[in-house]
C-alpha cells in the first residue's frame, strides 16, 4: 500500500511539473504566434503621412524601437538637443518588428545613425535568445548593405521592477548585444541598465509609473541623459 502511494505521489508530482512546463511552452508559443509584424501597418504609415507634410531631414540621428523609445517620442529631440535625432518608436515591439519594417521605418530617412531599443518585449515573450540576436545580426547587415558609413547604436535591456523574472534573460541578450558592437566599429553599446540599478544590484523602484515597467519623468531624465552622453561624443561632431 505505501509503494502504491509513492509511486501515485511521485506520479502525480510528474504529471503537475509537465504540466507546468507545458503551459509556460504553449504560452510562449501563443505570444510569439500574435507577433505578426504587420500589426504595426498602421503606426508605419501613420509615420509617413506625418512625412509627408514635415519631411525630416536626411543625416539625423534615427531612433527606433519599443515602447520606451516610443513614449519618448515627444521628448527625444529636446532631451537629446543639440543632436538632430528622428523619433520613430512603436510601442509593443520586438527585434523582429524592426527587421521587418527596416526599410520604411529608418532606411527612408538615409540616416547617419540609428539607434534601436529591443529585447525588452523579446525576452518578456520568451522569444528565443538565437532569435533576437540573429535578428539583430540581419538588422546590422542590411544598414551596412543600405548606408555603409552610418552607426549604429544598440541599447542594452534596462531592467524594470514588473520583469524581474526574465532579467537574467535580458542580460544575457544585452552581453551577445555589447560582443556584436566590439567586434564591427561602426556598431556601439550602450548601456542603459547600470544607470537604473541601486548600488546593491537591484532595480531603482522610483523611476516607473504604475505599471513598474514604463518609465516616468525620473526615469525618463535617466534614460535621456544616459543615451545623450553615449551618441554626443561620436555624433556631436557631426551637428
């Protein structure tokens, strides 16, 4: 009788951890499957009707990808004055997002750098390491293909008190991020992590708004003075 019940107990902890392990694959899976590009058809071409009127001019400094570059859209170009800078973020992106809208939503602009902010979103998704980084790979090369002189810029993952799960994650993203920019000269790591950090480690709780992942004003005037500090010392040369 008591083999019985180990062998049910031992059992039925075996069903209840593939069941864990499949709900968290499935979940993963369903995230990735709803990342069709093209649900940012709209805010894309939103971008170009607003060039239409007000085109931007070429061999500005263009910024791109998820939801903090985007919700500082409005505040990139005095945040990051004197430099000449292009705000072009689109808010729930991913690596892949940017990839897919390179052509449109930088190349146009025939700028003299770019700067991207992914992985965030990428590694909340589980999106696989590989993938982002390949991602990112492509997205290099196609810049050097389509502007062989321009720089590129590529910000760390910050960390944020509502993903601490995948922090661990998100580092190891930024680390094949920061060996990409030391090994193409044209390519530069920016660290935008350590800025949000406390002097023990961990993650600065006043910098967000209520949903502990977006940053507010204190955390955006981090965020602004830490990439202006970053593209000032190459770019400023160029104003």
């Amino acid at each position: 009788m008591k083999t019985a019940l180990q062998f049910f107990s031992r059992t039925l902890g075996l069903n209840l951890l593939l069941g864990s392990l499949l709900l968290s694959v499935v979940s993963s899976f369903a995230a990735a499957q709803n990342l069709d590009p093209t649900r940012y058809e709209d805010t894309i071409r939103a971008f170009e009707e607003q060039d239409k009127s007000a085109m931007p001019p070429q061999g500005a400094i263009l910024l791109t990808g998820s939801s903090s570059i985007a919700r500082w859209n409005d505040q990139a170009a005095e945040a990051l004055a004197p430099l000449s800078v292009i705000p072009r973020g689109f808010g729930g992106s991913v690596m892949g997002d940017v990839l897919h809208y390179l052509d449109r939503v930088a190349l146009a602009y025939k700028p003299r750098a770019i700067l991207i902010y992914e992985g965030d979103n990428d590694t909340s998704y589980e999106l696989p390491e590989e993938t982002i980084v390949g991602q990112f790979e492509n997205i290099v090369e196609r810049i050097h293909d389509s502007l062989p002189e321009a720089r590129i810029y590529v910000l760390s993952v910050k960390p944020s008190v509502s993903r601490l799960d995948v922090w661990p994650a998100a580092q190891q993203v930024s680390a094949r991020f920061k060996g990409i920019a030391e090994s193409d000269p044209l390519v530069h790591y920016v660290d935008v992590a350590t800025p949000f950090l406390k002097a023990d480690g961990t993650v600065m709780t006043d910098i967000f708004v209520d949903d502990d992942l977006h940053l507010n004003d204190k955390g955006n005037d981090i965020w602004g003075r830490t990439i202006k500090a970053a593209l000032i010392r190459v770019e400023g040369q160029y104003e």
